[in-house]
C-alpha cells in the first residue's frame, strides 16, 4: 500500500495544499478517518485518493462542498 504526504495528494489531485486540508478536516468531521504519524500529520493511502477524487467530482459536478463530502 502506497503511503502519500499531503504535499504528494495536492499534486497529484492539482489542488493546493490548503484546499486539501481544508477537504481532510471536513471530511474528518463527518467521522472518516485519515490517518497520522507519530507527530500528528497527516498521510494518505490509496483510498484516501479516492474518496478525495469523489469529493472534487462531486463539488465540480455543481453540489455543495458540504453535500460532495
């Protein structure tokens, strides 16, 4: 499984370091689970990418951001 930093995502979904926080800690909220190192950052895996994807889709598709996440 393929370990990812928050750098890497931002990259990878061409969005910018803040935005995917911003994403991370919504989701978060409505109690999906990201995971973290020993000092609190976050990383991602393979099905974070995913379900990040889906949010973009979703917000892109002309929902809300509340109702992509």
């Amino acid at each position: 499984m393929k370990v990812y930093s928050p750098s890497e995502i931002a990259e990878l979904l061409d969005i910018k370091q803040a935005t995917l926080r911003k994403y991370s800690i919504m989701l978060e909220e409505h109690g999906y689970k990201i995971s973290r190192n020993s000092q609190n950052h976050r990383y991602y895996q393979d099905e974070d990418v995913i379900t990040l994807r889906r949010v973009i889709d979703g917000k892109n598709s002309g929902v809300t951001l509340e109702e992509a996440i």
